[in-house]
C-alpha cells in the first residue's frame, strides 16, 4: 500500500503523512485556507510504494494548483477559443 507525505521543503520536516493523496490533498487545501497560497511554496507531496520507492507528485506552486482544484490553463487560450466560434 502506498503512502502519501508532505513535506517542507524549506524546513525539511514531515509535515503528515497521509493513506491516500486526496486527503493530503485536503490538508494542502486546509493549510492555504488558513495561511494564503504562499503557504504551499514550501511545500512538497511525495508517495512512497509498498517497495519503498518514493516520487514527488508535485511540489509549490503545482501542489497548490492541484489541491485547490484548478487545471493546469493552456498557454494559448485564444487560439482554442477562436476555433470553437468558427
């Protein structure tokens, strides 16, 4: 079973560790409600597998991206917008 951990990267401290990424997701969420965005520059989501093989899912700016729900806007809008009202 995998395991999700968030982590300060300034600090280098285990902010929590988490069963699944939507709840550290959650707690991102929780944490940017509280302290504003910048909050979550510092911070990195990473997951460990049942081997012990650790990622980085996303980290910064992505992480609070990601946590507040917001998709990733491509860099030219305009280009898909005006296609849709041809």
């Amino acid at each position: 079973m995998a395991s999700y951990e968030l982590w300060n990267m300034a600090s280098s401290n285990l902010v929590g560790a988490f069963s699944s990424e939507g709840e550290a997701l959650s707690a991102v969420r929780e944490a940017i409600v509280r302290h504003g965005e910048s909050y979550a520059d510092a911070l990195a989501l990473g997951c460990e597998n049942s081997r012990g093989a650790s990622r980085v899912i996303a980290s910064g700016r992505e992480l609070a991206d990601r946590a507040m729900g917001r998709d990733a806007i491509p860099s030219d809008r305009s280009s898909t917008q005006n296609s849709r009202s041809a």
